[in-house]
RNA sequence: GGCCCCAUCGUCUAGAGGCCUAGGACAUCACCCUCUCAAGGUGGAGGCACGGGUUCGAAUCCCGUUGGGGCUGCCA
C-alpha cells in the first residue's frame, strides 16, 4: 500500500483554534508514524471572512506546536477554477442542478431549501446557485477508524450547494476537489465533520469515480463545561492566547494529545515526538472531552519547574518586555516553583524593576494588625540592622529574626511588614533572597519609607 | 422535527467477559514541612446513567430507556 497522505485544512477565519490544533496534531501523528506525508492546506474560500494574517497565524502555530508539514501551504482560493471546473462538470452529467435563491423567511433568512428546482431544469445564469443533486434512495455508509460504520439513508441529504449564486466554490466541492488531487488517503477532522461525510462521499463518488475514497477518522469534539462544541465566542480557545499567556508549547502539545488518546503504558507526561510509535488513530477514544484548564496548568506549572535554568531564563525574557532579565536572574530558582504561566513572573518580580514596589493597601493592613504596636519599632530595627550586616540572606534573615524577638514577634508576623515595604504585597518570592537581589541601599530606603507610613497612634 | 454520534470518580482516562474490593492523573479535603505564597511528602473522600437480556460469570457483548452532543447554511 502506498504511503499515506494526510491533510489539515484550517480556515483563516480568525485565531488558531485549539480544537484545530489537535486535529493537526493526530494527522501529524498519524503521518510521522507511518511514514507518510503531512499536508496543509488554507481554506480560504470564503473571501468575505477571510483575514490575511490568519494564514499566517496559522503556520506559526503550528510551528510553535512542532507540528512540520511536507506540502503546502496551498491556498483553496487559488484553485478556484479547478473548483468551479470540477462544479460545472457535474451540472453536465446531470449530478448537480442550477437553482434560484430562497424566499427570505420573516427573520431576514432565507427559507431551508426544499428541493424545489430539482426538476425546473434551470439554466446557468447569474443569480443561480448550483447544487448537488442528493439520491433519494439507498445508504452510505462511512468507513471510520474510530466510529465504525455509520450508515446513512441517502434520503435524508439535503441538496447541498457546490457553487454561490457568485459562482465561487463551497465548502464541500473545494474540500472533496482538493482531497481527490491531492490524493489524501486518510481524513482525520472533527466529528462535526461526521455527518457531512455521507455528501463528502457522494461528491467524490461523482468527481472521480474512479478514486478509492479515503479512509476517515471523525476525533471526538473538546468541548468547554457545558459539554459544547468549543466556540470562539464564549471560550477562550486561541492557541496564540495560550501562547501568550506562558504556557509552554511542549505541554500543549502534550495536554491536546491526551484528549480523546493516551499512551499504551499510561503515562501521561511526553514529548509528542516520543510518542509517534505508539500513536494509533484506531485508539482514540470516540467521546467528547472536556478542556480541563486546571490540568493544563498543573502541567504547565510541573514543566515549568522541570526546566533547566538556563532555558527558563530564556523562555522568560520575552515575558518581561523592556525589563533587564538579569536583573531577576538570581530570583529565578525561587520564582521557578511559584509559578503556573510563563506570563505570572513579570508581576510577582516588578518591585525589582520599579522605582516604587505597587503598594497593596490590603497587605499593609494586615502587616500592621499582625505586628500591631510594635511595627514602627521592628522597621526602624531592620532598617538598621541591614545597613551594617553581611549583604547574604541567612544575614538578612537574622536581622529580622532579632528584629522580631526584640518587639515580641515571631518571625512569621515580624516578616509581614518587611515585605510589604519591600515588594509592596503580602505574597512574593523568599523575602530574604529577594532583599539580597534588591541590594541593600533599596531595600533600606524602602523599610525607611515603609516606617513613615505606620499610623503615627497605633491601635 | 429528521439523521448521526456518544455515555467509567467533578474532569481527563486505564479497562477489549473472570487479573476489578474498578487503577492512574488533575481538581478537592486533612496532616507534615514552612519567613508569605508556592513547591514537596503522607493520607482520605469520590465513579461503571438506568432497565432488561446473553453468560457459570458483564464496567466490558446485545436491546431498550434516559441524558448529552453534532449535523441539517449560497460558513468551514
């Protein structure tokens, strides 16, 4: 048997989908398993929405996934006379039909189309649409790795539309012409898909007859907490927006792999190029399966701190803007365990960059009730303290302890206030580690400035 | 409405008739550790939708019910 080709065929409509960068991903697994051929295909039929930079978009996400394609990028749009040549042929053998538009129905739609022109014998002319002519008898039936064979009645298809009253190629004819000559053996999509297929079929039959059909794998749908199809309108579902956001590409690629699939051994963190061997399209699970973001973040949060120093440090610097990464370099190890996102260390280490910490009012409250008469005493000790001691953590952690133990305080609540006055919030990185990074002279200046901001008659 | 698909802890899943007293992961709860917050460690709670069959034996096979979803566009 000659080696498969495989094929994802996303539409620039918008941002990259993750539902599509999964089926991307099983055609890639499916395709590097085998041996076989990778193709990506833009389908950009639809010239009204089409964004230019959505192509684009496209192949630097899958990039980003490491998903390489071997053909293409070919763009639908450019193949529209082949589309429309393909179209006019079955006119003429009398599978398709010329038909006028519907009847606007009251909510400014036009009606479902009943059929009506199957038999007007309609001439091709502006204004008229061309549709496939449906069988009203008989079944088809689909061969699906995943599903098994669902079977349809021929009856229930509706007329579907091949050419636009403009005379540009739908969705169906453009995907059925550019399969057939691009001679995919295996459509792996969206169970949306699925019951398309019966047409998908139908049309192919009618193109080229001669052309075994392909083998089809209908993926279970991601589907968000109400257990629908995952919609760009109501979920965030942009790879662009994960990227973004910190995670990494590696564990999406790992997390989109574990929907619907998982590993003959169980495991559940891999490289999705360790596991091309194992992959097995006859494996995926039929059900749909739910975008769990809690689990997507353990792992990301379990990758994160895998990582080696270096490659944090480098993945990390786009997500600090203008800031000087060096400067939070030494903090790296302790920022490390603390974060879920790559996007999660700008805010948790900007009072090393800024003039004045983000002052947190809540946080200095608490500081003040945990210390309560005794913080006007325990910031002038601390500030003194450090402008004489080694500049090390244990030595700065001392001075707090013994700051602490002179006011009555333990080094829990003695340490509250000190780092308000320091990164200006009640949470944050090791305090000490941090004072070393921030340099004595700051760090002073900053316990100083806390000291004139304790009630002047505390309660 | 019609057609099609689906159904194991809250979630992702393991499970292809006896290995199941249904395993793992995330989430959750408790405890330990601890300068905040994390991380880490230990332990706990939690599921085969329901009803019929088939079989010596069913989470696994069949039928039905219920529930959920998809498609039904001159979108893809």
């Amino acid at each position: 048997m000659a080696a498969p080709r495989l094929r994802i065929a996303p539409s620039p409509t918008g941002l990259f989908h993750v539902g599509t960068a999964r089926t991307a991903l099983f055609n890639w697994l499916e395709a590097r398993r085998t041996g076989g051929t990778f193709v990506l295909r833009i389908e950009d039929t639809d010239l009204g929405r089409n964004l230019v930079e959505a192509a684009d978009g496209i192949q630097r996400s899958l990039e980003w996934l490491g998903l390489d394609w071997d053909e293409g990028p070919y763009f639908q749009s450019q193949r529209r006379e082949r589309h429309v040549a393909a179209a006019l042929e079955l006119a003429e053998a009398g599978f398709a039909y010329w038909s006028d538009p519907m009847p606007l129905a009251p909510d400014g739609k036009p009606e479902r189309y009943d059929g009506r022109d199957r038999d007007r014998g309609l001439d091709r002319s502006p204004g008229r649409a061309l549709r496939f002519r449906s069988p009203d008898e008989g079944a088809t039936t689909v061969f699906d790795l995943i599903r098994g064979e669902p079977t349809f009645p021929n009856a229930v298809l509706e007329d579907f539309g091949l050419l636009k009253s403009s005379g540009d190629p739908l969705f169906l004819l453009a995907n059925v012409a550019d399969d057939i000559d691009m001679a995919i053996t295996h459509v792996v999509r969206g169970e949306d898909h699925l019951s398309n297929t019966p047409k998908y079929q139908l049309l192919w039959a009618a193109i080229a007859p001669s052309a075994p059909l392909p083998v089809f794998a209908h993926l279970p749908l991601i589907v968000n907490e109400k257990r629908q199809k995952l919609s760009k309108r109501r979920d965030k579902v942009s790879l662009e927006q994960f990227r973004d956001d910190g995670y990494l590409p590696e564990v999406m690629g790992n997390f989109l792999a574990l929907l619907g699939w998982s590993p003959p051994d169980g495991r559940e963190r891999f490289a999705i190029g360790d596991v091309i061997k194992e992959f097995s399209l006859a494996d995926v699970l039929s059900s749909s399966a739910y975008f769990d973001l809690k689990k997507l973040d353990a792992f990301n949060g379990d990758a994160i701190r895998e990582l080696a120093a270096d490659d944090l440090f480098e993945r990390i610097t786009p997500f600090l803007g203008t800031w000087d990464p060096a400067r939070v370099q030494p903090l790296l190890p302790e920022v490390q365990t603390r974060v879920v996102r790559l996007d999660e260390v700008a805010p948790m280490v900007d009072f090393l960059y800024l003039d004045e910490p983000v002052w947190d009012d809540a946080s200095w409250e608490k500081a003040l009730r945990q210390t309560t008469g005794a913080t006007a005493a325990l910031l002038g000790a601390v500030a003194q303290g450090w402008s004489a001691c080694p500049w090390e953590a244990e030595a700065v952690k001392a001075v707090v302890v013994d700051a602490g133990t002179a006011s009555g305080l333990n080094l829990k609540k003695a340490q509250a206030p000190v780092r308000v006055a320091l990164t200006g919030r009640a949470v944050g990185p090791p305090l000490f580690e941090s004072a070393v990074v921030l340099g004595r002279g700051e760090a002073v200046r900053r316990v100083r400035a806390a000291l004139d901001r304790v009630p002047a008659l505390a309660p």
